[in-house]
C-alpha cells in the first residue's frame, strides 16, 4: 500500500470493484482509489477473481452487499449481458458489458446507488459499454491514427475484440480483417457488421492488402511464453503502420516488441483502459473524474513512475 489508498475504509466505505479471471495484473484498483481519494470520497475499489460459472451470483452478490459498481474484464464481457437487469444503449450498441452501475428505485426513477441513499430501496443492476468510445479515443492519441477510412486487421472476437470491431464500424473504418482462433465467432461478427455497417466491407481472415492499424484484442501477450496473436508468416508485420494492444500488462508484449522492431508505430491498452475508467467512474460518482490523477496511477502502477 505505497500509495495509503486504503487509509478511508471505514463502516460507511462505498464498494466498487472489477471481476476477471485471471485479475492479479489488473491496473483498475490503482485507477480508481487514487481518484476516489483525489475526490475525496470515502470509497474504495477491490479486484476479485471470479470463475465465469459464478459470474451471475458474484452480480447478484454484489447489487445484494450495496456496492456501487463494477467493471467486467475476460472472460466476463460477453456473458454479462445475461446476468444484469438493464443494458444501456452503449452495451446493446457495442455487444459487451465491461461497467455495471448499481441502481435505486426513487419514486419510479433509476439512480446509481452511489449518489442517493439506497437503504430499503429495490436495486437494480444496468450494463454499460465504456470500452468502445474509449478504445478509439487511445488509438487517435497513442497511435495518432484516424481510424476513419483506415483498413484494420482485428485479432480477437471476445468481449473487447467485439466492441472494438462494431465501434471501429461505426467510426467508418474502410476495410476490416478478423481473425480469431475460434473461427465462427469471427464469422458471426463479421455477418453482424455486414448487416449493421455495409458500406464497411468485413472479411474473416488475414489481409491481401496492406494495413493502417493492427489491433490485438486476444488476451494472447497476458501470460509469459503467450504465442503472438497473429501468424507473421501469413501477414507480416512491415505491412502493419501502427500496432495497437489492448493487453498493459506487461507493458510491452511480444507482439509490441516485434512490432516495433518490424518498424511500426506500438501503444498498449494503457490510454484504453484510463478512459474506460473514468467513463466508468463518472456513472457511479456522478461526478467529473480526475483523469490526470489517474492516468498518473496508472503511470505509477504499470512503470513505476508517471510516463
Ligand atoms: N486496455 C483495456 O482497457 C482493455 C479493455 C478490454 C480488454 N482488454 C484486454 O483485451 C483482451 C481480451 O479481453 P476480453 O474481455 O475480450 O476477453 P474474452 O472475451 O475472454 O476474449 C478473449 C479473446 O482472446 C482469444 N484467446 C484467448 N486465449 C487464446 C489462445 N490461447 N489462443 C488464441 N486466442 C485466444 C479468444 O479467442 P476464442 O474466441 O477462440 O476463445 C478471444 O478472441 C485481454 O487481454 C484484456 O486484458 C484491455
């Protein structure tokens, strides 16, 4: 505990909390209690591992102990769809569920538990996406990249990968390659986008063409000794300008230090998961976030020091 964040806890603490598995690399704790400290407020955010079978009861647990929110990481971001009480427009636009906000009943309305008193009150779990707005805001700074009528190879089609490609649709990317290890998943997205967004031409598999952006959204690169997420052979790296990972820890992956080597432009999924923080903040609190403060955490927790 360098940092005191735990130095508030008390009977009355507000909980929030993130549920993955694996969760011990997670930066989000960091995150969060610098900025619920930095705001004064007396609440605090805790990792929890949580095995899928029982996401839906660590849900219902949580909503039942008055926390306040959570944030979803793998494996839970597709599943959460059918474990919360509400989806909000970012969740049923973006397909994943990575923030749920707890909510009280008042008078017929909805508010996040966090900002009322919700004794004795009916609460309610509501699903939101904050990944998707997140993720194209890092690419834009880190990458300096306009995904805009940029072709993209997308490896991944789980919670993240899924948000990302609709999200990347939406924004008009040109061209949009995926591929994942289980392929009808990828096909499954890649039908829905065709669907949503036909002025996006979507394929399954690798690129003929060169490409503006690859974006690893596989949790590939989490573990040592993790392959690279793409096969090189079949789509070099040279052919690549920028190479965005959403894994930050480690801060550098195989597949940046390959990038980079290859000569591309790299960033990893620091900036992403700062914004989809304080989105994510700003629902429970109802407040603005400390964006600084917790971008100099994560600075802090990731490399030992601000960036
Ligand atoms: N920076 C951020 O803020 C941020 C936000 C969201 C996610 N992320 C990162 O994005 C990654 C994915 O997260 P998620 O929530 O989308 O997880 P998820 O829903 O569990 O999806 C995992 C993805 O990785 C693939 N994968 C897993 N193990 C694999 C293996 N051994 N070989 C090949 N492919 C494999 C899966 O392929 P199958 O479909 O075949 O299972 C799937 O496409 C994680 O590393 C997570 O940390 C970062």
């Amino acid at each position: 505990m360098a940092h005191g964040y735990l130095r508030h806890l008390s009977a009355g603490t507000r909980l929030c909390a993130v549920f993955g598995q694996p969760i011990r690399h997670s930066a989000s704790p960091a995150m969060h209690n610098a900025a619920f400290e930095a705001a004064g407020l007396d609440w605090a955010y805790v990792a929890c591992e949580v095995d899928p079978t029982y996401l839906g009861e660590a849900i219902t647990g949580a909503r039942r102990m008055g926390f306040c929110g959570l944030n979803l990481t793998v494996p839970h971001k597709l599943e959460a769809i059918e474990w919360v009480d509400e989806l909000d427009e970012s969740a049923k636009a973006w397909g994943a569920v990575n923030t749920v906000a707890f909510e009280a009943e008042v008078d017929g309305e909805w508010f996040p538990v966090g900002q009322i008193d919700p004794t004795g009150r009916a609460i309610r779990s509501k699903g939101y996406n904050t990944d998707a707005d997140a993720l194209i805001r890092a690419l834009k700074e880190d990458l300096r990249i306009e995904p805009r009528s940029a072709r993209v190879l997308l490896l991944g089609a789980g919670g993240a990968a899924r948000a990302a490609a609709l999200k990347l649709a939406d924004e008009g990317v040109l061209e949009l390659w995926l591929v994942n290890r289980t392929i009808p998943k990828a096909q499954e997205l890649a039908t829905e986008i065709s669907h949503r967004y036909p002025a996006v031409t979507v394929d399954v598999g690798y690129p003929e063409s060169d490409v503006e952006i690859i974006l690893n959204g596989t949790s590939l690169g989490l573990k040592s000794g993790d392959p690279l997420p793409l096969d090189v052979d079949r789509f070099p790296l040279e052919r690549a300008d920028g190479v965005y990972d959403m894994i930050y820890r480690p801060a550098v992956t195989p597949l940046l230090t390959a990038a980079h080597a290859a000569g591309c432009q790299t960033a990893n999924g620091l900036g992403m998961l700062l914004y989809q923080g304080a989105a994510a903040w700003e629902l429970w609190t109802g407040r603005q976030a400390p964006i600084e403060v917790m971008r100099e955490a994560l600075g802090r927790e990731v490399y030992g020091g601000p960036r």
